[in-house]
C-alpha cells in the first residue's frame, strides 16, 4: 500500500486538532454555570438554617409571663417605644432601645446566649414583632415580642392604642368566594453587590433597621378604597378565610406557605403586598421576612381588628378587649 507524504499527514492532523477544538468548545457553551441570583441565594440560606416563619413556633409572650418573670434573670426585656412613653411608663426592669439600634444592642451592649428570652415591647405589639423577626432572622433565635404590647400591661396604654383602632367599618364588605393563587413567578431582585449569603443578609439587615416600622402599615381604611392595587394575603386558615374575608384576598396558611417549594413564588413583585390576620403581630413576623426577600410589602394595621372587630370578638378570633388589659405596675 503506497504511504501517505508526510506534508498530507500533518494536514490531517491539524485539521483534525482544530476540529476537536471546536467540539469542545460546543461542550462547553453548552454547559454554562449561571450563578445563583442574590436572592435566589439568600433565600437559599434562610431556607436551610431558619424555620420560625414555617415552623410551629410560639413567638409572641403574655404580659402574664413577662410580669411572672421580672426577677428572672433570664428574661431580659427591651422596650422600643419612644423616650416620652418610656418616661410616661415602663415596666420596672425593661430596658429603652431605639429600634435603630437593635442590632448594635445586640452585638456590643449584651451578650444574648445569657438569656432564655429578649422580649422586645412596644405600643401595640406589632412594631416589636417586626423588629423581633429582624433579629431572629440576624440569628438570634431567643428573641420574641410581648402580646399586644403595653396595651396589654394597662389601660391607659390601651387607649391610646389598641382601644382607639379597633373598628367594624367594614365587616359588611366582606367576601366568601375563594381566590386562586397566580401561577408561580419569578423572585424579587436584590442589590446588594454581595455573593456570600451571611453578607447579603447583613446589608439587608443594616438597610431594615435604618426604616421605621411605620413605612410598613397600611390602613385598612386604604385597602378597602384602592382594593385593586394591592395583592391582598389572608394569613389564616381556611375556616376564618371562609367565613369571610377583604374583596380579591387569597388565603396563605401560617406557618406552611411562605417557602419555596410551597407558595412563595405565587407572591407578586409587581405589586404591592398586603398581608393580614387577626391582630398584625404574627404577620409583622411574616412582613419582615419578605421584606428582606425584597418584596414590596405592607402589613395591615391592627390586622382584622381594625375591620371586622365584633366578629372576631363573637367567634373569639384574637380580637382585643378589656380582658387582655391588666392592671400591673410601672415605673414612671
């Protein structure tokens, strides 16, 4: 058989290199790694190490257990509200925060595994159990909030709170029919310039604790004229869903719904979300951890109390009275 000259061979060769590059650059590009957006790996990390806001956790704290404990050297109480109402009245071993200085608190002023409970107070409950889920979510799972706030420890403190936002302007505006969810979405996007998950939750820790409470309430009076630019959730079960609920609300089961391989991605990121359930103290926890998801959310002041109070009150739904205000002691 006549051999091939040498020049022809090299050719082959070379042709054949330059085809198996291309191959594999084929390979390649097929298999492009995109990284995961920082959401994606925020919620990823929130996902694998916390699980109050999907988990049977009680976090909210009876005036009766927090008087029962004021000797307790375990039980270390924060209360947030403003200096004038600290000074007006206390309870007797609480300590006055600013909420912008929670995290600061925490990290320099007091070593938190000392204690069994931190319990943050402040008006209605609601504020405190915002920024205790802002702490929980920094890792410091001993954190809860006081049931009802002052309002709870007495009665001049309730009127100026509690008492005066209790209302039933709406309760016959109410609907029965059930709500589909949208079909899963897309998450929201966050802009922190971070990659490592502890980092991007700090930045949005620190950016938390700069905003007042206050630009997270929505007003039920607001809901009910501008219902169609909110997406209203329901966050009770089914029963108290179906007994009636605001116009176009879709019902979200507590402590099951707001995870990634449940309901999640069924919430909007172009529009506001609205969340509410009997008193806004469980939802603030809810409200503060989508919040650092990078959700528009609100949280509905005084929950359905502030609606629907006398059928709360009939069904014993949650619903604020005179036998939730105790007569205990301050400091003034």
């Amino acid at each position: 058989m006549k051999r091939l000259p040498i020049y022809i061979i090299a050719l082959l060769i070379s042709t054949s290199a330059i085809l198996s590059s291309f191959t594999n650059l084929k390979v390649v590009s097929n298999n492009t790694f995109t990284p995961p957006t920082e959401v994606e790996t925020l919620l990823s990390y929130l996902e694998e190490n916390d699980t109050y806001i999907n988990a049977d956790v009680q976090l909210l704290i009876q005036a009766s257990e927090v008087k029962k404990n004021l000797k307790n050297p375990k039980y270390h109480l924060i209360d947030i509200r403003s200096y004038t109402w600290f000074e007006y009245g206390h309870i007797k071993v609480a300590n006055n925060v600013k909420s912008v200085d929670l995290l600061n608190y925490f990290e320099t002023k007091i070593n938190p595994s000392d204690f069994d409970k931190i319990i943050l107070i402040c008006y209605s409950g609601q504020s405190a159990s915002y920024f205790a889920s802002l702490l929980r979510l920094a890792g410091y799972d001993n954190t809860y909030s006081m049931k009802w706030g002052m309002s709870s420890w007495r009665v001049d403190f309730a009127e100026n709170s509690w008492q005066k936002n209790t209302k039933n302007k709406f309760a016959d505006k109410l609907e029965t029919k059930a709500n589909s969810k949208p079909d899963q979405g897309t998450l929201p996007v966050l802009k922190t310039g971070k990659t490592d998950a502890k980092e991007i939750l700090r930045a949005r820790l620190e950016k938390a604790f700069a905003t007042p409470y206050s630009d997270y309430i929505v007003k039920s009076t607001d809901v009910f004229e501008n219902l169609s630019q909110y997406y209203v959730v329901n966050y009770w079960d089914n029963d108290k869903y179906n007994n009636g609920h605001i116009p176009g609300a879709v019902q979200y089961t507590p402590r099951a719904s707001m995870s990634s391989s449940a309901d999640l991605l069924t919430l909007p990121t172009d529009k506001k979300i609205v969340l509410y359930g009997s008193t806004g103290q469980n939802t603030a926890y809810v409200v503060a951890y989508l919040n650092i998801l990078g959700y528009d959310i609100g949280n509905l002041g005084y929950g359905a109390n502030s609606f629907m109070h006398k059928i709360l009150k009939d069904k014993k739904w949650d619903a604020f009275g005179t036998k939730e205000i105790n007569m205990y002691p301050v400091e003034e």
